[in-house]
C-alpha cells in the first residue's frame, strides 16, 4: 500500500463513518454517545490495519537502500545510526537496519 491509498482509505472510514451518523437528508440530528463510540471504534480498527499495511509494505533495507543510493551497506548502518539519534527514524532489526519508504530521502546528507 502506498501512501496515497493509505490517505484514501483513511479518507474513505472518516467519510462513511459520517454517513452512517449523519445521513445526507437529515438537515440537523443528534448522534448518541454510544453510537459515535461505536462508530469511532471502528473508524479506528480500520484506520489501524491500513497504517500497519502501509508502514510494513513499504519497508526497505539497508542493502536495498545503499543499492539505491550508491552507497556501502557499510556507510549507511553508520549514517542510520546517526540519523537514528538524532531524527528517530528508521529502526534495526536484529542487525539490518529498516526505513519507511518517506523516511529514505532524509538518511543522506545533502551532497553526499
């Protein structure tokens, strides 16, 4: 999943969450407690799966990453270490290191 489908699925929860609670013909309506919970609820459950799906597909690794770059493998466990620290992205797996897809153009310095 990328992250355009990703925003789309969100969007798509959000909207129908919407229409189960406030029909289009309804001029002006209350919404219960419980059936907002139980709806948000399920906004939620949804909107969870599709992060999950999106973060985890998106997934690369070092090697893919350094191939991608022109890098050693080498180099950017050095750099990821570093922008670990200070940005918080990426994490390490046993002993690889994985990014987001959106979080690969940050890992290099500019002119590097």
């Amino acid at each position: 999943m990328d992250r355009h489908t990703f925003e789309l699925t969100v969007s798509r929860e959000i909207r129908q969450a919407l229409e189960e609670l406030l029909p289009l013909q309804t001029q002006a309506g209350s919404v219960s407690r419980d059936n907002l919970r139980r709806q948000l609820q399920v906004v939620s459950e949804h909107v969870q799966t599709a992060a999950r799906a999106y973060y985890l597909e998106g997934l690369v690794t070092v090697d893919e990453v350094a191939d991608e770059l022109g890098v050693s493998s080498e180099h950017l466990c050095e750099l990821a270490r570093q922008r670990y620290a200070h940005y918080g992205i990426g994490r390490k797996f046993g002993d690889t290191w994985v990014w987001a897809q959106d979080e690969v153009e940050v890992i290099l310095p500019h002119g590097e």
